[in-house]
C-alpha cells in the first residue's frame, strides 16, 4: 500500500545507537547540573554552561528522528568522542 509509511530504514541499528550515545550525554550534563545546583553555592556560570550544553543535546536528540543516515552517522560520532571526553573530565 503506497499510503503506508516507509520504515525500512529504521532496523534500530545506527538510529538507535546514536539516539544511545546522545541520551548518555544528555544524562551526563542533567546529572552534573543537578549536583552543581545542590552544591552550597552554586556556581551560577557552570549552571548556565551545563544547562546551554544540554539543551544543545536535547535539540541533536530531536534532530535524530528526522535526520538521514549520513547526519545520523555524524552525530553519533560527535556524541561518542564528547562523551568519552566527559568520563574522563
């Protein structure tokens, strides 16, 4: 049936993958803002730097649903390096 969507594309490999590696980052920063929001003064600049780096996330997140093989292919590699360099931080 031609009116059905097309979702041979989406066997949950790569576009699960990548929606794994972005989730664990966006975890990360959630995380780090919550402990820096409880700390007994917290740094207001490390908030908003953790806050913008999340947001950032969530938005590479959303993109994924829409995003082609080679975009999401890109992104996880991205996410992949940035969270690698955040566990070792």
């Amino acid at each position: 049936m031609s009116d059905s969507p097309d979702f041979s594309g989406l066997d949950g490999g790569d576009e699960q993958d990548a929606a794994d590696i972005v989730r664990d980052v966006v975890t990360w920063y959630s995380t780090r803002l919550a402990a820096e929001r409880r700390t007994p003064v917290p740094d207001e600049e490390r908030i908003e730097e953790l806050a913008a780096a999340r947001q950032a996330a969530l938005a590479d997140q959303a993109q994924l649903a829409t995003a082609d093989p080679a975009e999401t292919s890109r992104i996880a590699t991205v996410y992949a390096a940035r969270l690698k360099d955040l566990k070792e931080s």
